[in-house]
C-alpha cells in the first residue's frame, strides 16, 4: 500500500485520483508545479497528461476534478 505525499509547492497529494468534466476516471497525479499537473494511466500502457492548473475544476473528497472533458484532454494531448 502505498502511501500519498504532498508536494508543498503546489499543494495536491501525489496519487490523488483525477476526473473529466464528463466523470471519466483519467489516471493519478504523479507530479506537478505550479503551473501543471502531470496524470499518469495505465499499468501496461502508461499514458502522461499534462493538465494545466486553470483547468482543474475542484478539489473535493480527496479527488481531482477537471473542467474538461475526456476528449479535450485527449485533443490537448494530441496538441503537444
């Protein structure tokens, strides 16, 4: 079991799990500044998300809500 760590810099724990706009589970925080996220998905096809801060919703029971949805963040990633 792994145990969640803040970053004081920017304030969200590593691990904390990460939600679409439209409820679709898009991976786990595993860093991050204060200007972006980094989301990773996957076990054996690991996906990297770059989120920026200004689309992050909400922050509520432990979860990560974002203002986008699952297919913008897959044409943001596309993007770069």
């Amino acid at each position: 079991m792994s145990v969640a760590t803040m970053d004081e810099s920017w304030g969200i724990p590593i691990g904390t799990d990460v939600y679409t706009a439209d409820g679709e589970h898009l991976g786990s925080v595993v860093e991050g500044d204060s200007y972006e996220l980094v989301v990773e998905r996957g076990f054996f096809f690991i996906h990297d998300y770059q989120i920026k801060l200004s689309d992050v919703d909400r922050f509520e029971d432990g979860k990560l809500f974002l203002s986008l949805t699952r297919e913008q963040v897959e044409q943001e990633r596309k993007k770069s």
